[in-house]
C-alpha cells in the first residue's frame, strides 16, 4: 500500500512538472527573440475577441534581419538602403487577420540623388496582412502604406509590399509538419 501511495505521487509530481513546463514553453516571451514587446511605445490597442487577443502574443513581422518584432512602433522598409521607413506607429487589431497602424512615412525624395536626397515625412496608414500560421507564432506577409493628405511629388499613395514569413504549418499534417 505505502509503494503504490509512493507511485501515485511520483505520478503526480511528473504530470504536474509536465504541465509546468508546457506552460511555460507556451508563454514565456524571453524565449523569443522580439525586438519590441507588443505595444510597446506604439499606443496599440488589443483585440476584443479573445482567440484574436491570444494570437497577438505570438504575432510578429520580420524586420530586415529576419528577427520577429511585435506591434513595432518603426519599421524599415526599404531595407537595402534605408531609405524608407515607418515610425511612430500605434497599432489596432494586432493578431487579427489584418492589423492597421497609423503613423509617418519617411521617405527619401533622391533628389538630385538618392545619396544626396532629403528624407520627406508624410502622415500615413499602415495595414499588415495576410497572416501565415506558423508552427509556434504567426506573422504579417504583406504591408501596405497609403499616404494621408497631399502625396509629395514622386511619392505614390500607396504601396504594398511582401514580407518575409514563418514557415507555415501544413493543415493536413498539424503543428510539427
């Protein structure tokens, strides 16, 4: 009786460890490597719906290194040369199918050249979209930028651009695949 009161609690102690460490695993944002919490210094606002709400913590785009950067207040561009990003961004809906921001565009106008343009700041709205599930987060593969108010000449009004994604988890062979 004392043997299998002692195989009950070693039991018990395991699932309980168990449990802990899935916990952990699935909430512990040191684990991933983000640049900027969610929300942080953007004034984002979270979601209603709570599967949205629990699919923010896990949301990211990748910047220009591949690192993954929750609700970012700025966001480079054009990565090759810097030479458009996005900045004082506050953020809705982050973890929804589509997130919207707004904020400034800095864009360099090249003029005479790109080396020796002037950066010109524009009001803009930001919309990320196309959300790819990964195995353990999701990110944005798409952005969209639409100037606000009058577009500066050789600026267009809206661009979008692809982003770089996680790998998405195939439907048919479940998370692992």
């Amino acid at each position: 009786m004392n043997t299998t009161r002692t195989r009950r609690t070693a039991a018990l102690a395991g699932a309980l460890v168990l449990s802990l460490g899935a916990l952990a695993a699935c909430g512990v944002e040191d684990d991933a490597p983000v640049k900027a919490q969610p929300g942080a210094g953007s004034g984002t606002t979270t979601a209603t719906d709570p599967a949205v709400a629990a699919r923010a913590a896990v949301t990211y785009i990748l910047d220009c290194v591949g690192e993954p950067v929750a609700s970012p207040a700025s966001v480079t561009v054009a990565c090759a040369d810097g030479n458009q990003s996005l900045t004082d961004l506050a953020w809705s809906d982050w973890g929804a199918d589509e997130a919207t921001a707004t904020g400034k565009l800095v864009a360099n106008n090249c003029d005479p050249s790109c080396a020796e343009g002037t950066d010109v700041t524009v009001p803009a709205k930001v919309v990320v979209s196309d959300i790819v599930e990964g195995e353990a987060s999701a990110t944005y593969g798409t952005i969209t930028i639409t100037v606000e108010g009058t577009v500066p000449d050789g600026m267009q009004a809206t661009q979008t651009y692809p982003l770089d994604t996680v790998d998405p988890v195939d439907p048919e062979m479940g998370p692992g695949s």
